[in-house]
C-alpha cells in the first residue's frame, strides 16, 4: 500500500530499489494517511550512492562487538564481561517526550525484570541494559534517577540485574550503526530515534533483534529462556 513521508525532505536521500526500516504512524483519524517516519537506509541499490552512516541490521550469529559504557553509578562496564548470560539491551533516553517509544521500552523492560526475578535459575543468568543515545545529558546521576522510577528504588543493589549506561560519543556512533538506530537531534533539543533492542546470547551473538516496540516482555523472556537453554 503507499505510504505518505512524515518528512518529505528525505526523499533526497533514497533512491529507488533501497531497503529502509521505519515506524508506520497511524492516525486515530480513519481518512488520515499513513505517514512513515524514523526512516533509515540498512542497504542501498545505487552503487553510486553511500549514505552518511551504513546501518547494520542486528541478525542472529552476528558477533557483538566489546562496547564500553558507563552505569548509573559512573563504573565503566563492557558488553563481553557479560558473556555466560544471556544479556538483553535496548536504546532510550530519559528526556523522550513520546510515551509509546522510550517509556514504553522502559516499562516492557520493568515488566521483564520481574518475570525474570520470578524465576531464580534464569535470573542468575540474564542481564538487562538500557542504554542512552543522549550522552550531554544523561550522565549517570540523571540514569539512576530515571531507572530508579522504573525499578522502584534507589539502591545499589537494586540495579545488580538492570543496569543504565551511556557511552562516549565515539562509541555510540559505532554503537548505533551495529544496532541500527537511527537517530536526528532536533532544533527543540529533542531527538528523533528509532527503536532497537536486541537479545545477546550467553556466547556474545546476536540471538534475535527486536525493532520497533510491538514486541512484548512476555516474547522477550521466552527468548531469554531458550537461549540460556541452549548455552546450558
């Protein structure tokens, strides 16, 4: 069916025959068009043509690279010394003003964590990151903070299992082009993203990558559970 450009600007920067991820939005408006937006070019069919970032689209074997990061507590953490768990990250910001995209993400990870907590054995053997895309101002105080409103406490103990992360801005360019997201900072200080959150094997492979936000905790942690099963 055709689809409507939420931003008519980008037609400059496809060409005919790519492939391109984005979110659909639909309007409660039933005559209202469908309007694509967050839209990111993950192959392009003009040799001639190289866009500004090459997106990679997560697939499951996919090697993940060793990412540095900070925590909530300002303690530098990287992707691999998690291997042995099966380790789920997701890419927020905590002053996304859109209720259906960070804080939805957020929430399906709280939803998550108690599922997982509800289970000892796979809880020993999981780990949940959410990762900031907005390094100036999420510093780790303002990630706690925002964590602590979603686990429910402020202690330190409280983020053993569901860790918050920036990186430097260095690694969340490299970051963002190995977990496809697709980010735009805007004239309002707000930023146009898309959504990205992947599952990572107990051996350091993608698993399985979920964009968008249709995916439930429920998928998540089924998942989780047949990865641990068969790592073990």
């Amino acid at each position: 069916m055709p689809y409507k450009l939420k931003d008519p600007s980008i037609l400059g920067e496809l060409h005919p025959g790519d492939t391109i991820t984005a979110d659909v939005l639909v309007s409660p408006d039933p005559n209202a068009d469908y309007l694509l937006d967050h839209i990111v070019v993950v192959a392009q069919a003009k040799p001639d043509y190289r866009p500004t970032v090459l997106y990679h689209v997560p697939a499951p074997g996919d090697q993940v690279p060793d990412f540095k990061l900070r925590n909530q507590d300002g303690r530098p953490i990287h992707l691999s010394q998690f291997h042995g768990k099966a380790l789920v990250v997701t890419f927020i910001y905590t002053r996304c003003p859109s209720p259906d995209f960070c804080p939805r993400v957020t929430r399906n990870f709280a939803t998550l964590e108690k599922e997982l907590a509800a289970n000892p054995a796979l809880y020993a053997k999981s780990h949940l990151i959410c990762i900031s895309f907005d390094p100036e101002h999420d510093t780790p105080e303002r990630l706690r903070a925002y964590g602590a409103t979603y686990i429910g406490s402020d202690a330190k103990s409280a983020f053993a299992h569901w860790e918050f992360a920036v990186p430097d801005k260095s690694e969340l360019a490299e970051m963002a082009e190995f977990f496809d997201l697709g980010m735009t900072s805007n004239a309002d200080s707000t930023i146009t993203h898309t959504l990205s959150t992947t599952l990572i094997g107990p051996d350091g492979r993608v698993v399985r990558f979920y964009p968008g936000n249709e995916w439930t905790a429920d998928q998540v942690f089924d998942d989780v559970k047949q990865s641990v099963g068969r790592a073990g």
